[in-house]
C-alpha cells in the first residue's frame, strides 16, 4: 500500500466534516480547486472513492464514513500531542554537563545557575570539578569553564567573568618565621603549597609577569593538593605560601589573617570563560544557562 500523507487525511476530514469543498477550503485556508485534487489524489491511491459528488452537496461514501470514524479521533490526539511537544519547546528541559574547577563553580557557575535553575524546574545541570584542562569534546561535556587564555582556538568562548589576578600569600606566623620574598626567585627558598594540575604534566609552576618579564617558578613545599580550596585553608594555618586567585583571599588580606607578596609581579589576566565546540547545536535550555552566564561588565 502506497504511503498516505497525514495532510491528505486532513483534507479529507475537513470536506467530510463541512459536507461542502468550499467551506472547507476556506477553512484551511487553500483553493478548492487544490483541495479537490487532495482528496482525488487520497482515493487513487486508496483505490476507493471517499466521497459522493454532487452539483450541491458532498457526502462521505460507507468507505468515507469509516475513515471518518477511525481517523478524525487519531488525528486529534496526534494534534494534541504534537501541542504537547511545542509546550515542552517552550518550556526548557534537559540535562547540561559542565566542568570546571572549584573555585569558577564558586565565583561565577553557581551564583548564576542558581537563579536559572529556579525559574527553569525542567533543566538538569551536571558539574563535574576538575581543575585540569579537560577534553570536553571525548568526555562529553556540554562546555567547560577555564581562563580565557586557556581555551583552544577552535571552541567558541564567551567571556562570564571579569579579569583577575593571582596572588602570592602566606599567615603573619609563616613570616615571622621564614621573612618575605622579595623576587620570584626567592620562592624556591620558601615552603609552597603546591597545586597537582594533571593536563599541565604535574605540579603547576607558579607563574609570573612584569614589564617584558615572564617566569614559571617551581616551587616546593610539604603539601600538595588538586583543589584551591584547600591551599587556602593550609595558608591561613601558617604552613606555607599559596598562589591563589586574589578575590578568593582579599577577605583574609582585609582582615590581616593573610599578607600578600609579589603583588607587583601579578597582573590582570583575561577572566573566565565558558567554551564549548562551535559545531555544537545549541538547545534552549543551554542557550538560557550561556546568557545567564554571560559576562556584561
């Protein structure tokens, strides 16, 4: 049997229903010349004819009837669940997998997908914490979160946060023992915490920047973690020296549990960015998560 298009059933029900071509056609907003050759074309490939013809009226045959009976009622639960289908169109669901490590999540992931999640009940989002350069592509990622100066050239970023800056600190206790750095270099001469980053191939090397200067100091110390949350709390208790986002210890800064060296040697560098492949077909819900995101000074 050749294949029927649901649009010709259509047709059939809409002259079978108003028992005349005209209203119908009006109805569905055609000519009545195109709806009459629908409907021939629908018998023809039936091979049965579906209505009777006559110069006033037009009547489903027996054949018709039945057609009427058995299709009018499937048609409307298909229309009624293809409306179903355009609320949940414009009612956004789903699930979005980010990584990104600490503290993005802390400063900018959650402060904005907390108010996204409660106007938006239907959206899921997975985080997943990783302070390496993850594959987001292989690892199935909806997008990832990193420093704009670490995003591949071939993701599409969108900047969500404002520049920063790193910062060289330590507890008045560390220093009254050890005395301050004076250069980078002198670092070496001091207990570090360190941070194990596994894409950077180990141990981050702090880095540092000033006029045409640039240098990566590795650094030594008795502890080592893959988290800044943790470097934080091991600074404050006097066991070392971090290198940690500046907004992340201006509160300790203020209130003198911290002290800060080397500021001279930390600039600005471009803040955070959420990136993703830019082949990627977007779908509401993840269009709604990058504006809530989206960085506007």
């Amino acid at each position: 049997m050749p294949r029927i298009d649901l649009n010709d059933i259509a047709a059939f029900l809409a002259v079978a229903r108003e028992r005349s071509f005209t209203r119908a056609a009006a109805r569905l907003g055609v000519s009545q010349s195109a709806l009459s050759q629908t409907v021939r074309g629908l018998e023809t490939r039936l091979g049965v004819r579906l209505l009777t013809r006559t110069t006033r009226s037009v009547a489903p045959t027996e054949a018709g009837e039945r057609l009427l009976r058995t299709a009018e009622p499937r048609l409307s639960e298909i229309e009624v669940e293809l409306a179903a289908l355009t609320e949940l169109r414009d009612r956004p669901s789903g699930t979005i997998r980010i990584t990104a490590h600490d503290h993005a999540m802390r400063t900018v992931l959650w402060p904005s997908l907390a108010g996204l999640l409660a106007r938006y009940p239907d959206i899921k989002v997975e985080i997943a914490i990783d302070p390496g350069l993850t594959d987001i592509v292989a690892q199935r990622f909806d997008a990832g979160i990193r420093s704009g100066e670490l995003v591949a050239e071939d993701m599409v970023a969108i900047r969500i946060g404002p520049d920063m800056r790193s910062a060289v600190v330590g507890a008045p206790s560390y220093f009254a023992g050890h005395g301050k750095p004076k250069t980078p270099q002198d670092l070496t001469r001091h207990s570090c915490i360190n941070l194990r980053l596994p894409t950077h191939g180990g141990l981050y090397a702090w880095e540092f920047e000033r006029g045409s200067r640039a240098l990566r100091v590795r650094v030594e110390g008795q502890l080592i973690f893959n988290q800044s949350a943790p470097m934080l709390d091991a600074a404050l208790a006097g066991l070392g020296l971090a290198y940690l986002p500046e907004d992340s210890v201006q509160v300790h800064l203020a209130a003198g549990r911290l002290i800060r060296v080397l500021a001279d040697w930390c600039p600005p560098y471009p803040g955070y960015h959420l990136y993703y492949p830019s082949r990627r077909q977007p779908t509401l819900a993840f269009t709604l998560l990058v504006e809530a995101l989206r960085y506007r000074g």
